[in-house]
C-alpha cells in the first residue's frame, strides 16, 4: 500500500490502483504446455485483481518465452522452473556475469538480479573446498538473496524416485538428478 502511495498511486472508486486516469497493469508471462503452471498464473491473476492491480496473463512456446522476454528482461512477472544441478552453485543463476546481454542473450540470471558484493561471496563458495567453510559462505548468500527478494519461489512439484528391491547402490538426490551415481548401481542376479 505504502509503496504504490510513494510510487504516486491511488485507489480510484472501484479500489483499483490508478495514476493519471491510467490503472496498474502487470503481465503476468508462462511457458505453454504445463497446466499446473497456468492454474497457478491464474490464482496470482485473482489474487492481484483483489489487491487492486489490473493483470493481464500471456502464455508463449518456452523457446519464446525465454529467448525473447525472460533473457531481455521484457517481463513484469515471469513464472517458469528452473532447477539446480549436483553441485549446490548459486553462481549461475545470481552473478552480475550471468545476467543475459546482447548480443546473444546467454546467461541464466532471468532475475536480472546483480550484486558486486554477492559475486564476490559466490566466487568464493564455488573455490571453497572445506564443506563447512562453504556451507557457511552459501548461508551467507542464501541470506543476502532473501533480503533482496529477486525471485519467489512458490511450490515444488512433488519428485518421486521407485525401484525393484533387485537394484542397489540407489541414493535418491533432493536436488532431483536422480542418476548422479549411476555408476555405483549394480542388480541383483535372479
């Protein structure tokens, strides 16, 4: 409330944020083809309707989506996925080097998220080889982003590892790359 007052903003008589006759608009943007992820564009629709915004809601081919909005930064919400891989690295999705640019608009930082003084605390923990010197550097960072707030995370799509009593050496990863050690499986003989 506060923000959108200082920002020049007031409700209008239907309680819809105006400023200068014009409403509060935000493009809410997905991926086509996942139905979890539209419901969910949906409610946040709903839910900034209530709160007095005006959402419209955009539905493009991931290819679209990511190459010509996300990467360029051409969005006001974008609610996609992205997942980690083995190691616990933050660097490629929040250092200032990340951050796409033309001309080729490569990158993973979709925030557009850029802290000098964080990219130094990333560097570091991706050099650390002490675990509880990294984990203690990594907190430090995980704290920094959830001060800054550059992305919200807002569910977990349930990931679910089964196999025949047979096959041993299966050490499920929370981070989902179920084959990190594949090499060390091995079954049973019948």
């Amino acid at each position: 409330e506060r923000d959108m007052q200082d920002a020049g903003f007031h409700r209008d008589r239907h309680q819809r944020w105006t400023k200068d006759g014009r409403r509060a608009r935000i493009e809410l943007l997905t991926t086509s083809g996942n139905p979890l992820r539209l419901k969910a564009v949906q409610l946040l629709a709903a839910q900034l309707t209530s709160a007095g915004f005006d959402p419209t809601i955009s539905v493009l081919r991931p290819e679209v989506f990511f190459a010509s909005y996300v990467a360029r930064g051409r969005f006001d919400m974008a609610l996609y996925a992205f997942s980690q891989g083995i190691d616990p690295s933050l660097t490629k999705y929040f250092a200032c080097s990340e951050v796409a640019r033309a001309p080729n608009w490569a990158g993973k930082n979709n925030f557009h998220y850029c802290r000098p003084n964080l990219d130094r605390l990333l560097e570091r923990a991706d050099r650390e080889l002490d675990v509880t010197q990294r984990a203690a550097t990594t907190h430090a960072i995980i704290e920094r982003i959830a001060t800054d707030v550059p992305t919200i995370p807002l569910y977990q799509v349930p990931d679910t590892l089964a196999w025949n009593k047979r096959v041993h050496g299966v050490r499920p990863n929370s981070l989902g790359r179920h084959l990190w050690n594949v090499d060390e499986w091995w079954v049973d003989r019948r």
